[in-house]
C-alpha cells in the first residue's frame, strides 16, 4: 500500500517536472534569443562600419537596438548597450562610419554580458 502512494507521489511530481520546466523555460529562451540577435547584428553594425559603410552600420545597430528593447530584461549591460546602439545609428545616419564602429563594438561588448 505504501509503495503505491509513493509510486503515485513520484509519477505526479515526475510529470508536474516533465510539464512545468519547458513551461518556465521557454520565457527564458525567448529573451535569450533577442539578446542573441542584438548581438549578432551589433557585431555586424561594427563590421560593416570598419569597411567605411555608415549606411548598412546603421541598418544592423537599428535593428540590434529592436531586439535589446525587446529583451524586457533589467540589466547594467543592456542598458549600456542600448546607449551605444543609440549612438551608433547617430553617427552613422551622420555618416561617421569610425564612429558607429566604435559603438557597436561597444554595444556588442555590453551585450554578450548581458546573462
């Protein structure tokens, strides 16, 4: 008798686990993969920039900019990358190329930090 209660204990709570961990998890993969993303299209912002293309620095530090607001996380590092991905669209929809590099390699930075 008792080894049937503890058989029922053990399914139910190995079936709340097999149920509640992807539940609570896929919140944490979605901000995951914004963050990701801001990454990935700052390192492209500073790649671009470095060979002088202001315009498509700013099309990728934009679109990094989206995806870190999206994340929804409160984060020193995310913040300070927001700043430089601010920034960076600034200075290239001015044409300062060096300058948009230099932030998004700073966004980038921050970014990849941010946990």
């Amino acid at each position: 008798m008792m080894s049937r209660i503890v058989r029922s204990t053990m399914l139910v709570f190995g079936l709340s686990a097999l149920i509640g961990v992807p539940v609570l998890s896929s919140s944490a993969f979605a901000g995951n993969k914004h963050m990701s993303e801001a990454v990935e299209h700052a390192q492209g912002a500073a790649s671009h920039g470095k060979e002088g293309h202001a315009d498509a620095c700013v099309e990728h530090a934009s679109e990094a900019l989206k995806h870190a607001q999206a994340a929804g996380m409160k984060n020193p590092h995310l913040d300070e990358g927001v700043k430089h991905l601010t920034e960076a669209v600034k200075h290239g929809k001015a044409g300062h190329a060096d300058a948009c590099t230099e932030h998004a390699n700073g966004a980038a930075m921050h970014l990849s930090e941010v946990k």
